[in-house]
C-alpha cells in the first residue's frame, strides 16, 4: 500500500493529478525542445504547493508535499534549463 500524503484542503490531491499527468508527458516527449513546455506547465503546478497559505511546519503531511514539490520543481527546471542548452 502506497503512502498517502493527507492534505487538509485537499491542494495536494488536485495537484497530484496534475503533476502526474505532466511529468509523463515529459517522460514521453522525444527531445527536451519537447520536454520544455510541460516542465514549465509542471513548475506551474507545484509552485501552487510550493506557495500554500495553509503550510503547517509542524505537519509530517505539509513538509513531505512540499519537499516533493521542491524536488519536482528543480527537476523541471531542469528540464526546461536543458532545452535551452540545446537550441
């Protein structure tokens, strides 16, 4: 059974789908000319997380959504830094 990251207004949960949904769309692209737009479309996504009024420091739930947040944001910027390299 997989963890679940219990958010109490449910922003996690919105996003998840989301977040999921663009990074296999990264994974699927070809190129990272390709890649380029659904990383920033995923950066987008979690820098809604990442910006939560309701952060709770004291909350297991909170850091480990916004250390995956974190984690998914430096890697589409990545993403996105890489297809610039490539022009």
């Amino acid at each position: 059974m997989a963890a679940e990251i219990q958010c109490p207004i449910d922003l996690f949960l919105r996003q998840e789908e989301k977040t999921v949904r663009l990074t296999r769309e990264i994974n699927q692209a070809r190129t990272a000319a390709e890649k380029a737009p659904w990383a920033q479309e995923l950066i987008e996504a979690v820098d809604v997380l990442l910006a939560c009024e309701q952060y709770d420091l004291g909350s297991p739930d909170c850091r480990l959504c916004h250390n995956f947040s974190g984690l998914r944001h430096k890697t589409a910027d990545l993403v996105v830094k890489a297809s610039r390299l490539s022009r």
